[in-house]
C-alpha cells in the first residue's frame, strides 16, 4: 500500500523561508553589533579610548569609578544577552535541546538583569541630557520588566505569555542594533543639507538626539504585532467590560421596581 503525501498548502513554504530568513538575519546582526561594541571598549582603558574618539568613552572616562563600572557591566552584560537572545527563539534548540535552552534563558535573563539596571545608572549621565535620561532610562526600567515578566510567566508554567513577554524583551535587547541602523541613516540624510568647514560634529549631535526614544519604541510596536499574529497573549489599553448576570426569566420590569 502506497501512502500519500498530505498536499502542502498554498504560501506555507515561503512563509517558513522567511522566516528562517529573518531569524539569520537577527542572529547575525546581534552577533556583529555584539562582537562590535563589545571589542572596541576591550582595546584599551576609558581615558586611553576617550583620546581617540571611541564610542562613548568620552562621556564616561571623566566620571567616578562606580559610573565607569555600571559603564564596563552594561557593555558586558548587553553583549552578552544580545548575542544569546536569538538563539532563544530556536524552535530547533527548544525541541531537540530544552536543557541547554532553560540554562542559556537563566544566562540571558541574568545578563538583561544586570544589563538593565546599569543602563539605568548610565541614563543619568546621558550625554543628551533629559532626553537621554528619560529616553534610555524608560528603555533600561522595560528592559528589566519585561524580563522579570518573562521569567515569572514561565515559573507559572504559563508558556504562551512568557514567549509573549520573551518576545517584547528582546525587542528591546535590540534595541542596541537598531540604534546604530538609525544613527547611520539619520547621518546619511543630513549631509545633503548641510554645508560648512567641519559640519560633521554638528551632524552626529543632531543624528544622535532622538535615538534616546527612536531606538526602541518602533522594535516595541513590531514586537507586539508579531505577538498578536502569533495568537500570543497581546497588551490591552482598556479592560474587557464585565459581563452582566442575566435577569431570571419571567420577571417583567414592573415586578422589579
């Protein structure tokens, strides 16, 4: 007897494509953006780094020594989650691998933990001033809950809201890619318009002040409309109305006056 192939529905393959395609292309930009950031502050001490312009060695190389180590934790921690956390989505490492996907989870949530809390100490001394600060503070305090979220989802066994939780977090952990994928655009579109001897310190200062904010409210929105498309349980703005008993059969309303 011969069996027969249940037929393959129309769209499933390229969907499936996709989102592979989209999978590499997350794992392969943290790891860069990762390795990138990361390694550039391994070169060398923060005055040493701050001499020659790199990143924001300047901003923090000046500061007491309980700022520059919150500064060395966030660089460390935020690499290190932002180089695991795709690897989280996985479906071939959760199925094949649970072990090894609870131990990187704890790793990633400890990282985020510590990632979040160091940011926030870094907003106060955001080289953008109030901006900075609620900017990247906002982003450091949802960071750490949506973690804290995620963890206690799945402490409740409670899998679809910690994939929901998971998801909004990492958006946010991406945050780190999509600041510098802003900051080169927002670069590119000013040179055009801008003239001068040395314009380019203008254009960096201008490029950099709304990434406080444009760098993670678009990730935020896209994560939850992947959340919904995936039936996950999606954030409310309103309450739903509660439903009102029903009135016994047979009572008119004169009887209930």
């Amino acid at each position: 007897m011969t069996a027969v192939a249940p037929p393959v529905q129309i769209g499933q393959l390229p969907r499936k494509r996709r989102g592979r395609w989209s999978w590499a292309w997350v794992a392969l930009s943290s790891l860069a953006v990762a390795g990138y950031f990361t390694g550039q502050y391994a070169q060398g001490t923060l005055d040493s780094l701050a001499h020659q312009h790199v990143g924001l060695a300047e901003d923090y190389a000046s500061r007491a020594w309980p700022v520059q180590l919150a500064f060395y934790l966030h660089i460390t921690s935020a690499g290190l989650s932002l180089a695991l956390g795709p690897w989280q989505f996985s479906r071939r490492l959760r199925s094949r691998h649970p072990l090894v996907h609870r131990a990187v989870g704890r790793i990633y949530l400890a990282s985020v933990a510590i990632g979040s809390v160091s940011a926030l100490v870094m907003s106060l001394f955001s080289s953008v001033g109030l901006l900075g600060f609620f900017g990247f503070g906002s982003l450091a305090v949802l960071w750490g809950w949506t973690a804290w979220r995620g963890y206690r989802a799945i402490s409740g066994r409670d899998i679809p809201g910690h994939q929901a939780w998971m998801i909004r977090n990492f958006a946010l952990t991406y945050a780190a890619v999509t600041l510098r994928s802003w900051f080169g655009a927002l670069i590119l579109a000013q040179i055009p318009f801008v003239h001068g001897t040395d314009p380019f310190p203008a254009i960096l200062r201008e490029a950099y002040a709304p990434l406080p904010f444009l760098c993670w409210l678009p990730n935020i929105v896209i994560a939850e409309f992947m959340i919904r498309r995936r039936g996950l349980p999606a954030l409310r703005i309103t309450t739903r109305p509660e439903a009102r008993p029903a009135r016994p059969a047979g009572r008119t309303t004169a009887d209930s006056a």
